[in-house]
C-alpha cells in the first residue's frame, strides 16, 4: 500500500504513480495545519507568482472573517492594510506626516522594461502575470510613500492593489502618528479591526461598497466587501435599505489626488475626507454662545486628564496624552493645528489663546457697575484686603479692584460680553493675582485656565509658563454716550476718550470690536506725550455701539531695550434703552457770549435748563469706580481718579463733563460760548473731539498753549478772512450740543424720533450768514438724529421768545390799548420787540449789547486788556485776602484768572466773563458796585438804550408809549448792579425819566421795568414754550414774525423842546419831525450817510440831559454814581466823532451799495467805541494810583 504525502486531511486516498489527482477545494485548505500557529512574523507564499503577497492578503481577509477575534499574522496583514486605507482617507488631517502617490503605469513601464536587453525577461514574466484575469482594467498602480514633516527621509508604504484596495508592504515600523480611534499608531502592533476604527472611516467604506457594486465584484475587492459583511452584516444591510444616492454621499468626501489626477483602481475612484467636513465626536468641543463660523475647536491645556475620554473623533484618551499639550501653540491660525498626542490637523484651543501674559493694574478702581470684571464679589485673601480699601471702605463690596480684563480678544470668537461674568474669576492675593477662566465644553466637566500674575516675579517661578505680570498702566478712558437703545439706528455715534500717562514716546492705543470682527473708528491723537499732562487720543464709531475694546499699552522692559505690548481688554455693561412716551422739546439760545439751552418734558410742563443730575443720566462713563461716600454725586465721580487725577481735567477740557447744573457740577448752562482746540485746529479736518470740542472749561482752566487754546465770538467768526474755520467751529459746538440733548432724551424715558429742537435767529445777522447757520443746523441735526426725525429744527426769531416767556410768568400782561417793549441784551447784540396790544408792531436790532461794557471797543484783538472795569480788577486781585473757608476756592479762582489775563486768544470780554464765572470767590460784582467813577459806563449805556427805544416805539407809532419796558438777555445782568435794590426801583425811575424826555410823551402812570429773573434763560424758555405747548395764538405770532423785517431809524430826530411861554400854558413838546419807518420806507446807506451829525447831536443830547437835569442828578446817589458833568461832556465831544465814523464805516463795508437798506441804526455808533474807551480813561484818572 503507498503512502501519500499531503498538507490536508482529505482527497483521494488511492493513487499509484502519476495519477491525476483532484483540485484543492476551501474546505480541503482550511484543514491545513499552520506549524506557527498564525505566529510568523514574515509572510512566505509559494503562489507562483510575483504579486503572491497581494494574493495573500486576499486570503488572510478570507481567513480573518472567519476568525475575527484572532491574533495571527493574518489579522496583522488585515490591520495594517486597513491602516493604510485609513491614512490615505484622513491624509489631509495629519499635519505632521504627508503622503505621495506615485504612478506606475502599466504598459509604459513593461515597454521600458522589454525594450532593455538586460530587463527584457524581466518585462515579459510581469507582463505575464499582469494578464491575470484579477489585473484586468488596471492601467496604473501607485506607490504609497509617507515621509514625516522635517525628516527629509520618504518611506515606501505600500501600493494599491486590485484585490484589497490597497496593500501595506511588510516590515513596516509604526508612525508617530496616533490611530483616529486613539487605538496605538499605525502599523504597530495592535489589532485593530474596522469596528474599532474611526467611525467616519467606517461610514465611507459601507456606504462606498454600497454605491459601487464592481468593488464587490470577484476579481476585485470582493474579499474586502466579504469582511464588512461578517463584521456587521446588519449595516451592511441597513445601508442597502437606504438607497443611497450616489452624488449625495459622496459629497461629504474628495477623490484621492495624485499629481497627474485622480487615484482609480480598476476604474474606481478611491476617496479621502474633506478637510471641512464636520468632525466626528468629542468630549472636549468647547460650548461656544457665539454661533460658530467653523468647527468647535477643542479645549485643552497642560496636563490634561484625557484618560478614557473621547478625546477627538472615537480616540480614546490615554495617560500621558495630557503631557504633551503646552501653554502655547506655535501656529497662530487655529485650524492649521496639529492635535498633541494625535498628529491630526484639528483646532484646539490652550491658556495662551485665551489669556494674556500680562494684567494690566490701573490707578483707581474700577468701575464694576459699568465695566464687567468677572465674578462678583471678586475674592480678597486676607492679606490683601487692607491694600485695596478705600477710605469710604465698609465691606468687601467696597474693596477697591483696580484690574482690566487679561482675555485675548479670541475669547469672543467664541463668547459674549455677557459671558465674561459668568465665566470669569479674580482672586487678589499679597503678591500675585490670580484669574481663573472656566472654559465649557460640550461633555463633561470645563476645562480650567488659570494664570497667576507677579509684580516681581519670584526667580523660583519666573521661567514657569503659567505665570504673568502685573503691569502698572496710567490710562483711563471714556464712553459717551453709554447706552445701547432698542432702536438700532438711535446707536448712531459712539465717542471715546483715551488719556495716556504712561512713559515713553509711544502712545496707548484703542481696538474695537463686536461679534462681526473689528471695528473701524476715525481716530484722532488730540494731545502729544508733553512735559504738561496726559496725552489724550480720541476715537468716533459710526452705526453701532461696539462689544469690547482691547487696550494696546507699550512697556519697555528695561531701559533701552525695545518695547512690548500690553494688551488687556474692557468690556462695557451698556445700559439698555427702550423709548418712552415722553416728547421733548429743547431750546438752543446760541449767543455771543453765552448759550442756554432749555428743556421741556411736555406740552403742560415748566422750561427747566439743560442738566445731568443723577447717575442714571451720567453723560460720560470713565473706567474709574466713584467713590461710595462724598459731598456731593459730581464729587463722587470727580474725586475717584486715583494718580490719574489729571484725566479729570483732560476730560473737562476736551471731552463731555459727566454731570452739569447740580450741585457740586463744575457747569451749569448757561455756559460759555466757546470752543476748546488744538492750536492747528484751523488747518486740520474737522473731529468733533479729536482737535475741537465745547469749551465748557474756560472759566476754570490753566491750559498750555501747546495743548490748545480757547476760542470765542464764535457766532460772528462765520464770515470774513476766517470763515471757513469759524463756520466749522460753530458747527462743532452745535453737533456736540445735539448729542447731549439726544443722550437726555434716550435716558429720561423720551422718544428720540419725536425730540424737537428750536433755534434762534438774530434779527441784526445778514441774509448769507443766516443762510450758514440755517444749513449748519439742518445737516448737524441730521447727523445726530438720523433721517427718521418727526420734527426738523425750528427757528424763531431772538426778539419773541423772551417776550412770550416773560408774559408767561406774568410779567408782561398784554392786553388792547397797552403796549410793551423787550430788550434782549446778548453780549453782541440787542434785539427789541415791539408789541402793540397783543401783537408784534415791529422789531429792530443792533450791535450794542453786554460786550461793549467789557471790551476794548469794536476794534478789538485778542490778548487786548484795555478795558477799565478789567483793569480795576486786576489791581484788586492781587490784593484780596481769602477767608479760610474759602481758600481753596479762591486760590483756584485766582488761577484761572492769571492763566486768563495772559491768554492771547481771549479778549477783554472773555476775562471779564470769566470774573462773573468766579463772582463768589473774586467777588467782581462788589467790586463794580462801590467803583462810582466807573458806574457811570453802566448808567450811559442803560440810558442810551431807553431813550433809542422811546425814539423808535414813537417812530413806529405805538401810541401810547409802553407800559412795559422788560430786559432779557446774559447782557442785560449789568442793570441789576446798576440798581442793586430788588425789583430796581431807581433804574424804574430813570427809564421813565428818560423814555419821556426822548420822546416828548408822557409816560403810562403805571409804567413798570422789568429785568427777567434769570435773563439769559428767557430767550430759550419762551422757545420751549411756543414748540412744546403748539399754542395756536403763540404760533401765530412766529408766523406773524416770519414776515416781519427788522426796521431801524437814523437816530438823529428827537422832539423839539417847548418854549417857557409854550410850557408855562401846557402846550407839549413839538412830535418828532418824520422818521423812515418800515419795509418800503428803510433808510439806505446814502441817507444815513448825509444825516450822521443829526445823530451826534441826538447823542449829545441824551449826555446833556443826563448831565443836567435835577431828576436824574436825584437818583445817582441811590445808584452810587458818581457823574462828572464837566468831564464827560467834554470825553463825549471829543470821542463821539470817531466812535460814529468807525461804526458806520463797519456798516459801510457790510452793506452792498448805497441804496441798500441799512441794517441797524446809527443812534449807538457814536457810543459804541467811546463807552469801552470811557472805561479806560476813567480807570486812569481815578483807579490806576489806588491799584498799582
């Protein structure tokens, strides 16, 4: 019996000699035994064939399914081919490790190899082989090489193969390159079958499988399909039941490229994820409020614990995985990053993306109310609390918290603002602080950033990456206005003040931001690092209020070392605004000297001045936290400033005082006409802010010409030589006026749309320079306001709205058969209403008002000091001794007068306001009440001004003469220290003493002299009140007065005085011989011209009167006046001349041809410049000796 050497167990068992035996069928080669046990480590194959390796791992997909729990060489040579597979699949997500495909086409390779004599045996055994049924359709395979970023050294991988998609040569070591899964590197030692695997590997190779059916296909990859069927037949089948569309699943994925194309085995397109496609699953995805523009990066940080979490995509984390994650990351954009631990191109986010190196420590606290600071109440370790009480301390809430906010602006990519305090956590111990910043993710507990922030380093820890510096920074900055309202367009306009005390010639600097990315701002640095204070910049956002501004502050480290940046970031708890019902109306008297605005809340309420008084209408908000206890609410805010006391000042000067007209503010309207600037303001463009603002404090300012300069006259600096920089700053200081008006509106309950605003225009402003002013309040209320306003601006003439408030407060009774006259003194101007009855009869107006008491004359210039009255007080001075209460006060007055007298851009005028401003401490007005010799300055121009108005009452016919005389107007304060008796009993004499000697005309039994309580309010009440009440008798009277033009006489008829005989029977005084009155009739220039010596001789008349009469000489000592007949009727006959000719060539210039209309009378030109030159003469003759 023969014996049969076989592997199997089974076959025939009779055979003799060369008998043909039956193939080896499956069943027969699985009962082959393998000696190793599965163990070998190197694969062998007698396949004779060259692709026997290929052939191989065909089968040991075969041999795996059947075993799929196994450890064999077989479940290595599945591992590791699925391994390459998988790298080809992520191959963009490793940043680290990159892979190449190299082509090697099919017939050109065997053509070079068979057209060489010495390969061509060669060529024709692949050729053979490649005809095998299995290669049939493969044109190309590729060469899989992977290289390390760096290494300089490209391994071979692998290659494609037709039968298992891809074949992973034998031999290889593992990568440094994590598995997805977490599950070791690839091609280690590790088995790891496709269930373990990535589980977006896995969709693509089911879902693949399902819409291509040739990869199932016998000669293909039909072992591979076999494997997924054992390993989960129910997907298999799920799949298949989802019909998938081709286009639809593929759309999530990208063809394998190659330098030449695409990857194709046997016609199919082999594929790898999209970089963009939305990752797999994590437990450390951060919980972002903010929607998210790309995927959630991860949140890590060292020493993290991952183990047994899901660290990113299935990859379970492991011990030591944590290690491997530093402070910092070296590639800024997040998503080029490289997971640690994994190698996969992912983004992720640690400590320094979050938080920065340095804590920038202010010289005050905080304002926690208004800035967000974290967590409240901040935590104190004992030792600290004493370093930050304040003096007013009573609780740990009272703890003074000097710090901004060390987040990278990258924190609100993924929060809000509102986030901060919530997530946020200050810790303030001896030496250090600390600030904890918990970080939510998706899964789990949030990952904890902490940094601890020396002011010295310990050398210990000074090299530890977790450590920062606390950076003492001398800035502050302000917000106006600080609200945000519910109605997006009202956020039109956000101002903001930075003031830099810091060393160093580089400035501070400002970044806005909101949820859309940075924000432009128009930026405008106002003042220069000086030797005199802070540098001051400032920044205008347009169209929306912003989320969070990063400070930038230069810090050297050293003497001569270069400078680093500081940056920390503050967040502002914008107050929310809704509109309310509340219809306001505002007032604007923009004046020569001074402006008033006034207010009303309603139709049925009382005018009330322009005010911020309570913290809820706190017009600027600055970093500093006010002080819990003082004074008064201004003095909280004022006196909070810490080391940075002079932000204050530069906040006062440049900017927008916090609180005006209550007590404690340093302002209150009425307020200075002026603007504050820099000294290149003229040739620069226009920043509301950045090179001009309101000069609310030039009454108390000591600023260096190289910081800026005061500027005044503003209202007639708007034609001429400097025209162009005058109308811009008027129209500064009227923008700056709408947007305080605006902010009172949003934050007293009123609904902005509605705000009406009313403006006044003098009678005596010609038609283009009306036109300048019409414009400029039309477009800067546009500005402020928007398109969408219910109420463009309102004009009304300066002469009727003193008058209307006046008869509101029951100081005028008009009534049939009674007339009256109002005198709205400005400091430039005067404007006269008649009214005869209840009517408007006419209206006049001319350029002798308040500032002719206190100037050097119409032709003065700035720096000019020649002015007796301001002469007279300066001498007195430096006399005065201060109470000990008031030392302070008067010390500061006293400085602000010295600065004054030495600015030359102020006229005479300007100190002189001034000295009003500090009257309690330099007490100005005493001064002027016991000056006699100058007094009589005051009684002329009072007495000049009554006898023109009797003059023109009678020209225009109003018969009788008026009942009611009343004075309106800042210049009209003067007759209150003329008559300094309540109710000005004297000067009610004079008036009517001089009103009947003017005109020849008895005046009414119950005249009455009327000088409003407050003068410069009544121009602007009386406005309030027509527009906010809509009266229909008042409207009529502004529609009355839109038609009526300003008329003027000459000045130079009076009445001809009766005769003894004449008198003696009673006969009056001759009428005034025919006067010009009205439209058709206006005097023109050439009349005026031949009938100027009339107007001497009236002038004169009135001095001679004046000098002579027995009544007047009666009231001079109750008004403390000491007239000098003799020498003021000569002065008169030697100044009157000039004075005349000078004013009149003024209106000469001003008036386009000889037969145009003059513009004001003549009557006040022979006193306008002679009265500024009394005052001097007088001053010399009997003052100078006494204050020298």
């Amino acid at each position: 019996m023969s014996t049969i050497l076989r592997l199997h167990q089974q076959g025939k068992s009779l055979l003799r000699g060369w008998q043909q035996s039956d193939r080896i069928s499956d069943n027969q080669i699985k009962t082959i035994a393998d000696p190793d046990g599965g163990s070998a480590h190197v694969t062998s194959t007698s396949i004779p064939t060259p692709f026997g390796q290929l052939h191989l791992l065909a089968e040991a997909f075969e041999f795996v399914r059947h075993e799929p729990n196994g450890t064999s060489v077989y479940h290595h040579l599945v591992t590791h081919c699925l391994d390459l597979l998988e790298l080809l699949f992520f191959k963009q997500q490793f940043a680290n490790y990159s892979l190449t495909l190299l082509p090697w086409h099919k017939d050109d390779q065997l053509r070079a190899l068979q057209s060489n004599e010495a390969t061509r045996l060669m060529g024709r055994t692949l050729g053979l082989y490649l005809n095998d049924p299995q290669f049939a359709g493969v044109e190309t395979l590729f060469l899989i090489f992977g290289e390390a970023r760096g290494s300089g050294r490209r391994e071979l991988l692998g290659l494609t193969s037709p039968f298992t998609l891809v074949f992973a040569r034998q031999g290889l070591r593992a990568l440094d390159i994590q598995r997805v899964n977490g599950t070791g590197r690839y091609f280690d030692q590790a088995i790891v079958p496709l269930a373990n695997r990535a589980p977006e590997f896995q969709k693509f190779l089911y879902g693949w499988f399902d819409i291509n059916k040739n990869l199932r296909d016998k000669t293909f990859a039909n072992s591979v399909f076999k494997y997924l069927q054992d390993t989960d037949r129910q997907r298999v089948n799920d799949v298949a039941g989802q019909n998938l569309n081709p286009t639809e699943f593929l759309a999530d994925y990208e063809p394998l490229p190659y330098e030449g194309g695409t990857v194709r085995i046997k016609g199919a397109e082999l594929y790898q994820a999209r970089i963009s496609q939305k990752p797999g699953t994590s437990d450390w995805f951060i919980a972002a409020t903010r929607v998210l523009e790309g995927p959630a990066p991860l949140v890590l940080k060292p020493d993290l614990d991952l183990t047994g979490s899901n660290y990113y995509g299935g990859t379970k984390g492991a011990a030591g995985m944590g290690a491997q994650i530093g402070w910092a990351d070296a590639e800024p954009n997040l998503s080029a990053r490289v997971l640690p631990a994994l190698g996969i191109t992912y983004p992720y986010l640690t400590v320094n993306d979050l938080l920065e190196d340095f804590l920038v420590e202010l010289p005050y606290g905080l304002n926690r109310d208004k800035f967000a600071a974290g967590r409240q109440p901040v935590i104190y370790a004992p030792g600290a609390r004493k370093a930050y009480q304040y003096t007013d301390f009573d609780t740990d809430a009272d703890l003074q918290f000097p710090f901004l906010l060390p987040l990278k602006k990258q924190f609100f990519n993924f929060f809000t603002p509102e986030d901060v305090n919530r997530l946020v956590q200050f810790t303030v111990e001896m030496n250090y602080v600390t600030v904890t910043l918990t970080v939510p993710v998706q899964h789990g507990q949030p990952v904890i950033y902490e940094r601890h922030y020396y002011r010295k380093l310990p050398s210990a820890v000074s090299q530890r990456p977790e450590n920062g510096f606390l950076v003492e920074t001398l800035v502050n900055l302000g917000v106006f206005p600080f609200y945000k309202h519910e109605r997006a367009e009202i956020n039109n306009t956000y101002e903001v003040m930075l003031v830099d005390d810091n060393p160093g010639a580089t400035l501070a600097d400002l970044h806005f931001h909101d949820a859309q990315g940075p924000r432009q701002s128009e930026k405008q640095v106002r003042v220069a690092r000086n030797p005199f204070g802070a540098a001051s910049i400032y920044y205008q956002l347009r169209q929306a209020p912003f989320d969070f501004v990063e400070l930038e502050c230069p810090l050297p480290d050293a003497p001569g070392t270069p400078f680093r940046t500081v940056r920390n970031v503050v967040v502002p708890r914008w107050k929310a605004v809704t509109s309310g019902p509340a219809a306001f109306t505002f007032a604007v008297d923009f004046g020569t000297t001074n402006s008033h605005v006034a207010l009303m809340r309603g139709a049925d309420t009382t005018p009330e001045p322009f005010r911020i008084g309570t913290e809820e209408e706190l017009q600027v908000v600055t970093l500093n936290q006010p002080l819990k206890r003082a004074n008064s609410l201004p003095e909280r805010y004022s006196t909070s400033f810490g080391s940075l006391a002079y932000a204050r000042t530069v906040q006062n000067r440049e900017f927008v005082p916090a609180f005006i007209g209550v007590e404690g503010a340093d302002y209150a309207f009425p307020i200075r006409t002026a603007t504050c600037e820099t000294p290149i303001f003229a040739g620069q463009i226009t920043q509301l802010f950045g090179n001009v603002n309101i000069g609310f404090n030039i009454n108390r300012d000591e600023l260096n010409a190289a910081a800026g300069h005061y500027r005044t006259n503003l209202k007639w600096e708007t034609s001429g030589a400097d025209n162009e920089a005058g109308q811009r700053r008027m129209r500064a200081f009227l923008r700056e006026m709408l947007l305080l008006i605006k902010h009172k509106t949003a934050l007293n309950n009123g609904d902005v749309s509605k705000t009406q605003v009313v403006w006044f225009r003098p009678l005596s402003m010609n038609a283009a320079a009306q036109l300048v002013f019409e414009n400029a309040w039309a477009e800067e209320y546009q500005w402020v306001f928007g398109a969408r306003q219910l109420h463009p601006p309102r004009v009304l003439s300066e002469s009727l709205a003193p008058y209307l408030d006046l008869v509101k407060q029951g100081a005028i009774e008009p009534r049939d058969g009674v007339n009256a006259v109002n005198v709205d003194i400005g400091g430039g101007t005067t404007d006269v209403l008649f009214v005869r009855g209840e009517k408007p009869a006419a209206i006049s107006s001319f350029r002798f008002a308040g500032d002719v008491l206190w100037s050097d004359g119409s032709r003065q210039t700035r720096g000019g000091r020649l002015n007796g009255f301001l002469r007279y007080q300066t001498g007195l001075v430096g006399k005065m001794v201060p109470d000990e209460t008031n030392k302070d006060a008067f010390q500061k007055a006293r400085n602000a007068f010295d600065k004054a007298v030495q600015n030359p851009d102020f006229y005479a005028s300007d100190v002189v306001s001034l000295l009003f401003g500090f009257d309690d401490q330099l007490r100005f007005s005493e001064k002027i009440i016991l000056a006699q010799h100058l007094r009589v300055v005051l009684l002329l121009h009072f007495a000049a001004i009554v006898y023109h108005v009797g003059q023109a009452a009678q020209a225009q016919g109003l018969s009788p003469l008026p009942r009611h005389l009343s004075f309106s107007g800042k210049g009209s304060t003067y007759i209150k220290l003329l008559d300094f008796r309540p109710g000005q009993p004297t000067a009610t004499k004079l008036a009517r003493l001089v009103l009947e000697f003017a005109t020849g005309q008895p005046v009414p039994a119950d005249f009455r002299l009327t000088v409003a309580e407050q003068p410069k309010e009544a121009t602007a009440n009386g406005g309030a009140r027509l527009f906010a009440a809509q009266q229909g008798e008042h409207l009529a009277l502004q529609d009355l007065m839109e038609n009526m033009k300003a008329t003027a006489i000459i000045g130079d008829t009076f009445p001809q005085e009766a005769d003894e005989d004449e008198a003696a029977v009673g006969v009056p005084a001759a009428a005034p011989a025919p006067v010009l009155t009205g439209r058709a009739a206006q005097p023109n220039l050439a009349q005026a011209r031949d009938r100027r010596d009339g107007v001497l001789v009236n002038a004169q008349r009135l001095i001679d009167f004046l000098a002579n009469d027995p009544d007047v000489e009666e009231l001079l000592p109750r008004m403390n006046v000491e007239f000098d007949a003799e020498f003021l009727s000569e002065f008169f006959r030697q100044e009157m001349g000039d004075s005349l000719n000078a004013g009149f060539n003024q209106l000469a210039a001003g008036t386009a041809k000889e037969t145009s209309p003059i513009g004001e009378t003549l009557f006040f030109f022979p006193f306008r410049d002679a009265l500024p030159k009394l005052t001097q003469r007088l001053y010399e003759r009997y003052y100078a000796a006494q204050t020298a």
